[in-house]
C-alpha cells in the first residue's frame, strides 16, 4: 500500500508538470489594463502673451503662495492655455454646472414637479377618515415666490419682512375647500419618502447647518427651508424670526452699541436637534438691520404643521396632530467608494443601448388624491439655481436625477452616481472628477480645470445650450457677477459660475474675447490666504487678460 501511494504521487507531480503552459499563465498572469485616458497638451508658462501675463499675476506675494489651476480652450475645446490644469482643486459652487446642465440633458428643461394632498374623502359628510397626507414630489420651489427670476436690481420696491406667503399651499387648501372638506379625523402628515431622508449630503460642515445656505435636503421642501430672521438696532434690539407659528423659540441676547462704535457682529446658534435658536452679539445703532437666512430644521413637518395652522383657519377641523413621514436610508456600504462606480445599466443607456431592470415602483399613501399642485418648469429652476447659487435646490435636483437611475430610489448616492455616468458618456476623464454632492458644499468635492472645460465644451454642443448658458452669471449685470466686472469690455461679456468655500474660489464659463470669438475658461485656487479677496481680484484680472489676448 506504501509503494502505491508513492506511484499515485508520482503521477500526479507528472501530470501537473505536463499542465500546457498557456493555462498556467492564464490563472497568474494579471488583468490586461485598460488604455490610460489621452489629453490634449495645454500651452503653458510664459511662451504666449496670455502665460506672460498670468505668469506675472500670480507672482503677487499675495496671491503666490495658492494653488491655481487654469485651462482655456476654443469653445470646441481646443486648449489654449493651461496651469496646473490636470490638478484636482475643490470646485465649491462650480459644482453646479455639472448638476445643472446634467438635469437640463436628463431630466429635460420642460420637467414638472408635483406636490399631491391624499385622504380618504367622504364626500357626504366631508370627513376624511384617517390621516390627511402632503406628500412631496421633489419641488424645488414649493412654496416660494422666486420664479421666474428676476435680478435683485429690477425687482418691485415690496412689503417689509415677514413671514413666507406659501401661496401654493394656500392653494392646495383652497382645492380642499372646493372640494367641501370639513373635517379630518386624523393627522396631517408631512410625506418626503419619495427619497430617503439625508438631509445634508456627506462631508457637509456641521456649523453650516443652521443657515439657509445650509438647509436640510428633503422631498418635501417649502418656501427653500429657511426663514428670515431680522435684528433690528435700538434700545432694546429687536430680533424678529419671521415664521409661519411658533416652530422655533428664539433667545434674543444683543445688545445694541453706539452709532460709529465698533459691535462684535451677531451670531446664531441652534443645538442639534433642539428648536432653540439663541441669537447673540451687537449691533451699531447706526447700522441697517441685519438679516440672516436661518434653516428650516425638518421642512416636511413644517410643511405639515402650516397645511394643519391653513385648515384650521379655514374653519376645518382637524382631531390630530401635524408630523412628518421620512424614509431611512438604506445602503449601508461605503459612499466614497460606491460613488465611483455608476450603475452598469445607466452606462449602458445613455449609450444608447438598452437595459431593463426589474424594480419596486414606489407607493403611495392611502386614499385618493384630493388636491395636485404642479411646479413651473425645471429649465426656470435652473436659471435661478446658477443665478444665485442656490444650494438647496442644485441638491434636488441631485436627488430628483437620482430617480431616474436604474431602479433609483433619489438617494444622494443614486444622484451622485449617475451624474458621474453622464459625465463619463460625456468624454471626461473619470480620474478628473469626485463628485459627494450637488452644490459643491462638500469640501471633498474635487475638479481638475481640464474637466471643467472639457464639459462646458460637450455642453455647448447640446440642443438645450442657449437656454443653460442664460442662467449663468453674467459679468456686471446679473446673479452673483453682478458687482464683477461692472466695466467695459468684459462687462455684459463674460457668463460664468462662481463658486467660493473656505479657502477655495472658482469662476468658470464662457467670455466673448476681443477676437470675437467665444473662449471657455475655468480659474480655480484652492488654499489661498483666508480672510482676504485678493486671491477674487486676481482671478478676475485673469480673465480679463483671456478676454484680452484671445
């Protein structure tokens, strides 16, 4: 039996030695690797008239210690010139352009949201049995007055501060009304599970929370999640919190200082999940009233408790309380990673093939619908959202684009990704962009210049253009550019988007040069020295010098 074991091995040492070559190298050898991504090589340095003059710009101790990143191209995307354009800076509001002109291609300028009222009804007696639901469909612009937009300058003188009008809410109510709606037998539910409830996307600030700027992220949004709270200089201060009924309890502790003394500036505290808002420091007695945009901490019950205060008013009964209804997250695994690799089947469709998955469709609530209000057009939206630079909305629309991914449930997640796959199918270098948001309110935001304009290049190639480019600032005139550039001849000639977070700045866009042509540019600096705007004079005398050589 030993001397049989001994042959057995023998033979299998035999016929693993005798395995062909070509398999054995199959199993060790390593996954051919995919082609590296080819650029077109950007001028740079001091070799054109437009390299000297950046060259000598950022020489400025100012200014020379920053990390600048600049690519300009043709508008077909020829480069022109390029500095550190390869290297990833933070984009801050400059996000938005992908955002944005990612909606306008997938979602479409003419896309509507609606915000629907379910309960079951009894016409009979007008009593609706069980809870009465406001369930949000993702309307960025639910109960504000901003569309369409109109430039600060030319707005109409209006009434003094107060609190949001919500007309499209009083309008659901009126439908109610209409309807012969006396009472409800139950409560008055603010519904934002159209997506999971993420209020605030990964890597936010904790201390940009509490400002409008900042506001919590929901399906359910009304009048932008932010109210206007108003400190008004005297003996005593008056701090006034222009809300709809009581949803937060304010602690006034200014103080008003001499006229032309030096006061401290006032600042707003609100604990996590408490709904005080502690407004403190000084004010001169001098001075204009000072007013802040203070967040709205969870906008569907909100929503729901101003649809509750509406009916009572209307002399509608109500025997519940008001509440919201929030879907949990679900994806457990790792954002950062997962936001790299985008759904197989959104790839596949948007180039051109076809890829059917079989997805949960999403419910909704009992009863039937009783009142329906639809929003204007997403293509409005927009040109407000660059504009102004509107966060709260650029993240709906993530959300909104997160929908239509493959068996999408609008998660941040749903929405970053499948932003990364339209700029893939668009010809960026996916090693050129790192995208956690869709305002550019996280600081893990990344974009090298290069991808930027390589983008507004695919961009200018699109049907839907003309209207995407006139929501852009425009130098001297309109949105956040309206106090750049106020001079001839870049004034009225240079339509970008601005962006700022921290120690980082961007403008990036297109300018009619002095050659007549049209130029895209994106300017970029990161780290530049805080508290200080030189590193935004520089940037414009950039783009001046390109308006000028090009």
């Amino acid at each position: 039996m030993q001397i049989s074991a001994q042959i057995a091995l023998i033979l299998l040492l035999f016929v693993a030695a005798m395995r062909p070559q070509s398999a054995r190298a199959q199993e060790t050898s390593p996954a051919i690797p995919a082609p590296a991504f080819v650029h077109p090589a950007y001028p740079n340095g001091s070799a054109t008239a437009l390299g000297q003059q950046i060259e000598t710009l950022l020489a400025d101790p100012a200014v020379s210690r920053a990390h600048w990143g600049i690519a300009v191209t043709t508008l077909d995307g020829t480069p022109l010139y390029g500095r550190d354009e390869d290297k990833l800076f933070r984009p801050a509001s400059n996000n938005k352009i992908f955002t944005t002109a990612t909606a306008m291609a997938l979602l479409g300028p003419n896309k509507n949201f609606d915000t629907r009222i379910f309960g079951k009804l009894d016409a009979a007696t007008g009593t609706v049995t069980g809870d009465l639901t406001l369930l949000g469909g993702g309307d960025p612009n639910f109960g504000a007055d901003d569309l369409p937009y109109v430039p600060r300058s030319e707005r109409a003188a209006g009434p003094p501060t107060q609190p949001p009008a919500l007309t499209d809410l009083n309008a659901l109510v009126d439908q109610l009304v209409a309807k012969g709606v006396k009472r409800i037998n139950g409560d008055i539910v603010g519904d934002d599970t159209l997506y999971p409830y993420e209020p605030y996307a990964e890597s936010w600030a904790q201390d940009d929370q509490i400002w409008g700027f900042g506001a919590p992220v929901s399906a359910l949004s009304i009048a932008n999640n932010q109210l206007e709270l108003v400190v008004t200089p005297g003996k005593p201060t008056k701090v006034q919190l222009h809300q709809n009924f009581p949803y937060y309890t304010v602690r006034a502790e200014v103080s008003t200082v001499a006229a032309g003394k030096h006061a401290e500036g006032i600042q707003i505290e609100r604990l996590p999940g408490l709904r005080v808002i502690r407004v403190y420091g000084e004010i001169a007695a001098d001075a204009a009233p000072d007013v802040e945009e203070v967040a709205i901490a969870d906008p569907a019950e909100y929503a729901a408790m101003a649809l509750r205060t509406m009916l009572t008013q209307r002399g509608i009964v109500v025997t519940g309380k008001a509440r919201a209804k929030h879907q949990r997250p679900n994806d457990a695994g790792s954002y950062h990673a997962e936001v790299l690799t985008p759904d197989p089947c959104d790839t596949m469709n948007l180039a051109g093939g076809t890829c059917t998955a079989d997805c949960d469709l999403p419910s909704t609530p009992a009863g039937a619908m009783l009142a329906s209000h639809t929003s204007a057009p997403l293509g409005e939206d927009v040109v407000l959202t660059n504009k102004v630079s509107q966060n709260l909305h650029a993240e709906l629309l993530l959300h909104n684009l997160g929908l239509q991914s493959s068996c999408g449930d609008g998660s941040t997640l749903d929405g970053a990704r499948f932003i990364r796959a339209y700029l893939s199918h668009a010809g960026l270098d996916s090693d050129d962009f790192f995208f956690l948001d869709g305002s550019g309110l996280s600081d893990h935001d990344l974009v090298a210049p290069r991808a930027t304009a390589t983008f507004l290049a695919y961009v200018a190639k699109q049907p839907w253009f003309a209207q995407w480019k006139a929501s852009l600032p425009d130098a001297g005139e309109g949105g956040s550019l309206s106090h750049r550039f106020p001079d001839p001849p870049v004034k009225g000639h240079v339509f970008a988007k601005t962006g700022t977070l921290g120690e980082s700045r961007a403008l990036s866009g297109y300018l009619d040069a002095a050659s007549g042509r049209t130029v895209i540019f994106s300017v970029m600096v990161d780290d530049h020295t805080p508290a200080t705007s030189a590193d935004r004079v520089t940037m414009d005398k950039i783009v001046m010098a390109i308006a000028a050589t090009q």
